[in-house]
C-alpha cells in the first residue's frame, strides 16, 4: 500500500500503530488508558487518532483484549 504524498507519516495509522505496538512489547498487557500515556511519551498523539490507530491493529489482529480488559499483542 502506497501512502498519500499530501499526509505527514506522523499522521497516518501505520506509523501510529507501530509506536502503538512498541509500547505493548515494553509494558506488556496494558488498559487503554496506560497504552496511550505510554504511547503519548514517545511522540504528540491525540486521543483520537491513538483510538484510530487501535481500531486499525485490532481490525488487522494485531492486538486483542485479554480476559481482564486489558490490551495484549497478538502472538
């Protein structure tokens, strides 16, 4: 897939998603809340655009809820 030439990387739910992933394997299981201050350490995200990109890593498996609510990597 071939990004936008008109849309900062910063902006896109790829490049989100893999800061998004990064935080998970740091801090392992995490609620929503944890990922996105773990996330927002690394780089300005807004609230919306970090749920964006949520929705994009679980609508692709690559992130699931575990039994206690909490946000884990896909194996």
């Amino acid at each position: 897939m071939l990004l936008p030439d008109n849309v900062h990387p910063n902006n896109t739910l790829m490049y989100n998603g893999a800061l998004i992933i990064k935080a998970l394997r740091r801090i392992g299981e995490a609620s929503v809340l944890d990922l996105f201050v773990e996330t927002k350490s690394e780089i300005d995200l807004g609230m919306p655009i970090f749920v964006l990109s949520l929705d994009w890593l679980y609508l692709a498996e690559c992130v699931t809820l575990n039994d206690q609510g909490k946000i884990v990597l896909c194996s």
